[in-house]
C-alpha cells in the first residue's frame, strides 16, 4: 500500500497530504494557503517548489483567487490596490509580504498567518481588508 506522504508548503510552511495522483512537474495548489506549486521527485521523496514560470503578478494573483476559494472568502474594491503593495513588497523586500504589516518575516507573508488561523471568520475581514467573509 502507498504511504501517506505529507508534502510540505515551502510559503505557509506547513506539511499537507496531496490527494491527487503525484507527477513530477504537475502544478498543485497548497490546501492550506492557496499556493501555487510545482510537484518534484527528490530521491524517494516528494517536494513541492515555486513555480519559476509564473511572473510575480500572477503568482500573486493565483494564490489570493485559491486562499479566497479554499475558504470561501470575498473580495471588494480594496483588492486592486492591496495586490500593488504585495507586488511592491515583493519587489523591494523578496516575497509577498502583508502591506499593512512592518515586519518582513514569514509569518506575514499573503495570506498571512493571523489570517491563515482564522482571523477573517473572527473579525469579517483580514487585518488589511484583502479578504472578506
Ligand atoms: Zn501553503
């Protein structure tokens, strides 16, 4: 019998079992954070990795359209301007990082960790109103 193989999240950094047939370079989506991922097979084991074909726009993009779907969640008219300070984070800073948030550090980085652990069905909204119950 197959094993049940977690596969860990190199965004949110958490391991998830893929319930879907493994192919090395098949693109998943993190169930956890929406991410985008590329399937690799290391050894024996199996990896996921950010895909290097994807602009940061549409990295961006995709994995906020997946997070919203995964938890069904809205978006309004604060969306446009919240994806330009990610793309501006990524810019200066490496890696989608919260635009409403100081710190540079991975627990901010979209969706963030607050919002990852449920901050939305709490409060209605995320701490930067990108995502809406
Ligand atoms: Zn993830």
């Amino acid at each position: 019998m197959n094993q049940v193989e977690k596969i860990f999240c190199p965004v949110c950094q958490v391991s998830f079992i893929l319930r879907e047939e493994k192919e090395a370079g098949k693109k998943i989506v993190c169930p956890v954070c929406g991410a985008v991922l590329v399937l690799e097979k290391d050894n024996s084991s199996w990896l996921a990795r950010r895909p290097d074909d994807l602009t940061p726009e549409e990295e961006i993009r995709a994995r906020i359209e997946n997070f919203a779907q995964l938890r069904n969640y809205k978006f309004n008219e604060l969306k446009e301007p919240l994806v330009e300070g990610l793309l501006k984070k990524h810019e200066r800073y490496g890696d989608f990082y919260c635009p409403c948030k100081i710190d540079n550090i991975p627990e901010n980085v979209c969706p963030c960790l607050e919002t990852r652990q449920g901050s939305v069905e709490r409060d209605g909204r995320c701490h930067c109103g990108l995502f809406w119950k």
